[in-house]
C-alpha cells in the first residue's frame, strides 16, 4: 500500500489503522468487510467476481501503484476523449444535451447526497473503509434538506416570533433563509437584498481562534469576518454556489408550502370556540409540508428523473414492472455510489448562464461555500440562480438556458483543476476528479463490468443487455485513438487489460456515448450521450426503485396517485383535504419552478 | 463558443506548461514527460488538451509566437492598439462593470478582489505592469 501526501491522506489513514486486523481473514488474506448501508448490487460479490483491473489487484483492499499508474493514465485518456461529430436536435453545441438540461447535474447531486451520507471518500484513505459507512435513514426522504428537523437540527430553521414566545413548545417550522450578496438588488421598501441564499453566520463570543479579531486585508485594513457557518442540515449542500441554491429553492418550496398549511389552519380556526393548540397545530404543519414535499420529490425521481436518464429501454422495462426492482436486498448498492452514479461528473459544464445571458464561469461557484472559502460569502448577486435557466419548460425560448454535456468518458475542465482537486498521492495519481473517481472504484470492491453483464444476462434483465464481447472493439477502438493524443499513454497491455476488465465509472460513460436507441453498441457515438447506456440505467434503477420501496413514508397507502395523498394529508393533519391541491399537477422540476416563480419567488429579480 | 480573448481554464497546469517549456524541466507530474516548446498553434492546443487545459481563443487568432528572453535584455511585448482601445471601450461602455481579474487572485488570497475604483486606473497600471515584469 502506498500513501498520498496530503495531511488530509495521513490523518484519515491514521485514523484507520485499526482497520488492518479485522479486515483480514483467519487465512491473513484480506477479507470482505460489509459497509453499513452499503452492498454490492444483487448481494455479496464473490472474490472472482469484482473489479481487479483484469487480475492486476488481489483484492480491493491492496490496490497496488501499477493499478494506480493504469487509472492514472486513463484519466489522461478521458481528457483527450473525441468529440461527438453530430448536433443533437434541440442543440446548438456538439456537446450540449437537450434531454438533459443543467438543473438535473446539480439534482442529480443533491439526490446522491439523500441516498448516502458519509463524510469519507475512499480514494483519500487508501481504500480504508473504517469510519466508511452510509448513515442515511431515510433514502430519497429529503434528510439531506430537513435533517432530523428542527429538534435535532434547530439552526436549519428559522426562529418565528411564535417560537420564541415558547420557545420550549412551539417547534421552529420554516427553513432559515439568508441575504445574498448583492448590493444592488434591493428589495421595494428596504434597504436590504433579498433572502436568496442559505442560512449563513460567524460563531460570536466562542474560543474559535481566527475568529476573536477581525481578519486582516493585505494592506493591513480590516475585513469582515467570514461566514464560517451554513445553517444546513447538511453541509454537503454547501459545497458549491449551484448545490447550495438549489437547497435554497427546496427550503423556499416548504416554506412556501408552509405558508399555504398556515393560512388554512387560520381560516379553519376563525370562528371555533375552543381553538386548537399553537403547538399542536405547528407540528402538524411543519409534518404536513415536509411529507407533501416528499411526495412532490419522489413523484419527480421517478417521472421526470429516472425517465430522463435511464436508457428508453430499461425504463420501458421497469415502468411496466411497475417500478419494482429485481434486487430485493436493502441498502444502497456500491456499483451505484462508486460506479454508475458518477455520471453526473460528466454533465459539468465549464460555465453557465446563472440569472442572465453571461456566461459565468463555474470555478466561481466552487468557491463559494462556507467550509471552504468563507471570505466570498453570502454568494453573490452573480450566482443566484434563475431556475428557468437550469429547469426550463418544454419548448422555451426565453430566458435562454443551459444544457448539461452529452454523457461521455470526458469531464469539464474545471473539474480537473488542481487547485481544487489536487493529486491524493502525488507520485502516483493525477490530478483531478476524474482520477479520483477511477481510483476510488478500485477501492470500493465492485462487480467486474464483464461479471455483472454475465450475472444480467443469466436474469430476468436479460434481453436489455449485449453480450460484453460486443463492447470489445468499441473499447479498443475509444482507448486506442484517446491515448494516441494523451500526456501518458496506456501501453498494449493496459489497453489489454482495460478491455477485459474495464473500471466501472468510466464504461458507465462509454456505454452512454456509444449505446444507440435501440441498446445496440455503436461505434461513432452519433446521437449518444443523452443519458445512460443499459447497465448503467439498470445499476441506477435498481437503486433508486429499491430505495423508494425499501423506505416507504407516510400516505403512500392512500393509493398510488399523488392527488389522493395529498387529499388525505390535508384532511388527516390539517383537516382540509383540499388544501394541497396546487400540489397535485407538480410531477417535473420544470413544473415545481413555475409554481414557486409564480407563488413563492424563485426567478431572479422576484422579491423575496 | 466564441470569445474576445485567450481564456485559460486550470490555470495552475498552463502555469506548469509554462514552467516546463522555460525550463525544459518536467512540472507536469508522475509519467509524463517535460513538454517541448510548441512550434505551431496546432502543437500548442493539442498539449493544452493532453494535459487537460482548456484553451480558448479568439477567431481571428491564427499565429504563435513563442520568445524566450536573456536576463540581459529588457523585453518588452506590447499589446495590439487594437485590444487597447477595445478595453477602454468596454469601461466606458459598462460603467461600475468588474474589473475582469483572473480567479486564482481571488481563490488565493481567499476574499473577492474589491472593485469600485475607476477601472481605467487599475488598467493602465496592470498593462503597464505585464509589458515589463515577465513574470518568472
């Protein structure tokens, strides 16, 4: 095993040495140690079943340096990747996609942080997996938006002046908002921008450090403290300007909501001679917008996510299966966390057209979070989204708006930065995300691609694949002609052993490009990339389905139909069942913007 | 998409191009080895794209010229009247518009670089700054 040579790499390999003696078998041969909340797809791979880079690892736990240097030198392949040679319809651009615009990449993330949360990513330990582990409860139930709500995360929600009268009693039922930073957007009447971003603040009176005193400019003037704090029930929400407002229009969505419940609650109240509790009718408030919210959310996973990225095919196949999986064990499979999910990372786009028509380029939003750079924030006027821009309506034209990058081994520029993605080893690794994801893959204990298409193809999914040996001469013809132009080239034999043994992220993204309409391998790519090949929609539909039936919420047994929830929700905890009718036609994103932009603001320039 | 300027994406890897081409030493990291000078436009975008840098530049941009020079000599490159006049322009046209300051000034020092001064100071002094300090 060899180390990085970031402090980061070293205390969480510290951290870890534990691990060492208990994952080794009676045999002293490492052994397969289960992660909590994490599985292979269809259970426990066995050893001759995982990904070992065609017999170059013994195990996913020893990944050795010519693994490393192998995954290395693809990801230098991936930024030399061929262009596409046609325009998609819908497209101006050769690598824009029209069935996927900009405001599912960052969905997408925001879904992957409601699947699983872990702190740890397994390329920075080594492939240790002590202290790895999935701690969502509650998949694909917006934890990642409400947490544990406002008892166990008080400072995601705002304090109301009914709280703070009984503060004891009354729960804290609206998300906390912040101002942007914008001088120049002021709201009518005030003197202040509007509430557009997270919840931000600096901890005052505390023994934090760097905090006592104001932080000094170059020339020796004082600044203002940084906002070191986003009030979010996680912080993973935080990492970028984009993800953050997109928690901003989900925060904004219950609140709205929230509104709606209060007003319904007044009227039903006006006139009865003994009024209910202030207490009991917050709880059954804030419990009823969240679970509508969750209902809208999952609504949309399956109607207008799934439907989108999944393969035509393999979504036919599952819509008709009534969205029942074949995988009937729980938790969250690593082929999707560590393999297929990854797909997003190659959606980025370099720039984005925000709330108007510059471009602006996205190394700007990285910077934007209070972990990481506190200085730049509240976020600026220049990154407050106009979703109409990101989740536009079938057939807009204006305001013009951005489309993710065609599905392909290749990632965005900037997400090859140095800067922000340094070499986790620096004798070994390169820099970049798209290094980082192949090594993590190797760690993670994976299927093999070729094992996991034979496994399929022995099941009842077995007409929506190719036999792999189809996918032969596509992945010589890729790797071949993208290593020709690369820094470092991939040998015969890496070539060799990328073909038998391909990593799953990075065929997850060939598939995509090189997968035509009716599932059959194409060699030009022409008309790919608009969303997921065969096995990497199955690898994402089993997932996501087996997480939606695993995890069921309240009033789901109201029937199928998300009106009849909503009825029965107002009725049983507001006691007017048609109080969420608004809710009842919100079945895309698209639909979810057009409704807050009309009722609760979303667009920019709407007043807060 | 088209732009008005050369525009470099992953900075600190161009930074590292230009650190090897001075050299001749290798900056680029484990199993590469150190890039020659280019002698095309051509060979110039294909080790941007090797190594991951996105390059971008103006249509009307079709030459390369690469210069090296002594300790001894006072180089001094300056910029077409053309793309002088051109910025002024955009001052008098945009007025309170940003100064366009390179991001990694900001990442860096870790706060926005502050604007509200009179953009045509801050550009004369920064022309004037890259025709002499080649930087090294």
């Amino acid at each position: 095993m060899h180390g990085g040579n970031t402090a980061k790499s070293h205390v969480l390999r510290a951290l870890s040495m534990p691990r060492m003696a208990a994952e080794r078998g009676p045999d002293d041969q490492p052994a397969q140690v289960p992660i909590k909340g994490l599985r292979n797809l269809f259970g426990p791979a066995s050893p001759e079943q995982l990904f070992t880079a065609n017999d170059r690892m013994a195990s996913p736990f020893e990944v050795p340096q010519s693994v490393r240097i192998l995954m290395r030198r693809l990801a230098f392949a991936m930024n030399t990747s061929p262009g596409w040679s046609d325009i998609l319809p819908g497209a101006v651009r050769s690598d824009e996609n029209p069935s996927l615009p900009s405001g599912y990449t960052y969905l997408l993330q925001l879904m992957a942080h409601d699947l699983v949360e872990s702190a740890l990513s397994l390329a920075s330990t080594d492939g240790s997996r002590f202290g790895f582990s999935n701690a969502r409860r509650l998949p694909l139930g917006l934890e990642t938006i409400y947490g544990g709500g406002p008892h166990l995360c008080p400072y995601a929600y705002e304090i109301s002046a009914e709280h703070m009268r009984a503060p004891g009693l009354i729960p804290r039922t609206r998300f906390r908002l912040g101002r942007i930073d914008a001088p120049g957007a002021i709201m009518p009447d005030t003197d202040c921008s509007p509430f557009r971003d997270l919840g931000r603040g600096r901890p005052i009176g505390t023994s934090d450090e760097a905090l006592l005193t104001p932080p000094k400019g170059a020339d020796g003037s004082s600044r203002p403290f940084p906002l070191t704090e986003a009030f979010v029930a996680d912080p993973r929400n935080d990492d970028h300007a984009i993800i953050s407002q997109l928690t901003v229009l989900f925060q904004s969505f219950h609140n709205r909501i929230e509104s709606l419940l209060k007003a319904a609650q007044d009227k039903l109240q006006d006139g009865v001679g003994k009024p209910a509790e202030p207490d009991n009718l917050a709880y059954l408030r804030f419990t009823c917008a969240q679970l509508a919210i969750v209902h809208v959310y999952r609504g949309i996973i399956v109607n207008d996510v799934l439907r989108r990225i999944m393969h035509p095919r393999v979504f036919a196949y599952y819509a008709a299966a009534h969205f029942e999986p074949a995988d009937s064990l729980g938790g969250v499979a690593l082929e999707f966390t560590h393999g297929a999910f990854r797909f997003g990372h190659a959606m980025v786009r370099q720039s984005y057209l925000v709330n108007n028509d510059t471009q602006q380029p996205l190394g700007r939003a990285l910077e934007q979070s209070s972990q990481r750079s506190a200085s730049f924030l509240p976020v600026s006027n220049r990154w407050i989204v106009d979703w109409r821009r990101f989740f536009p309506e079938p057939d807009q034209k204006v305001p013009a708006y951005n489309l993710s990058h065609r599905i392909r081994p290749r990632y965005a520029t900037v997400l090859g930065d140095e800067a922000l993605f340094p070499r986790l080893d620096a004798a070994v690794d390169a820099a970049g995300l798209a290094c980082r994801d192949l090594v993590s893959s190797c760690y993670a204990g994976l299927w093999s691609v070729p094992m996991l298409f034979g496994e399929l193809r022995r099941g009842p999914l077995r007409d929506l694949l190719p036999d792999f040996t189809d996918w032969h001469g596509p992945l010589r013809g890729w790797l071949e002609d993208s290593t020709s132009r690369a820094a470092e080239k991939l040998t015969d034999e890496d070539i060799g052993d990328l073909i038998a043994d391909p990593p799953m992220p990075f065929f997850i993204l060939l598939e995509a490009a090189l997968t035509d309409e009716r599932a059959v391998v194409s060699r030009s790519g022409e008309g790919g990339g608009r969303h997921l090949g065969p096995l990497g929609s199955i690898i994402v539909g089993e997932t996501i389905l087996g997480a939606l039936r695993d995890n069921p919420i309240g009033f789901e047994d109201a029937g199928p139909a998300l009106d009849l929830r909503l009825r029965k929700l107002g009725s049983d905890l507001i006691g007017d069942p048609g109080v969420l009718e608004p809710l009842a036609a919100l079945r895309t994103m698209p639909d979810v913007v057009r409704f807050l932009g009309s009722s609760g603001g979303v667009a920019a320039g709407d007043p807060g | 998409m088209a732009v008005d300027r050369v525009m470099i994406t992953e900075e600190v890897t161009w930074g590292k191009l230009v650190k090897s081409w001075a050299t001749g030493e290798n900056y680029m990291g484990p199993g590469t080895t150190a890039p020659s000078v280019p002698k095309t436009l051509q060979e110039l975008k294909d080790q941007c794209a090797a190594f991951g840098v996105g390059l971008q530049l103006p249509d009307n941009i079709t030459g390369l010229a690469v210069m090296q020079y002594s300790e001894e000599t006072l180089a001094l490159r300056l910029p077409p009247k053309s793309l002088i006049k051109k910025s002024e322009q955009n001052f008098k046209d945009n007025p309170g518009a940003a100064y366009p300051i390179p991001q990694f000034y900001d990442t860096f020092y870790g706060h926005a670089m502050p604007g509200g001064k009179d953009p045509m100071i801050l550009h004369a002094c920064r022309v004037g700054d890259y025709v002499v300090r080649n930087c090294y």
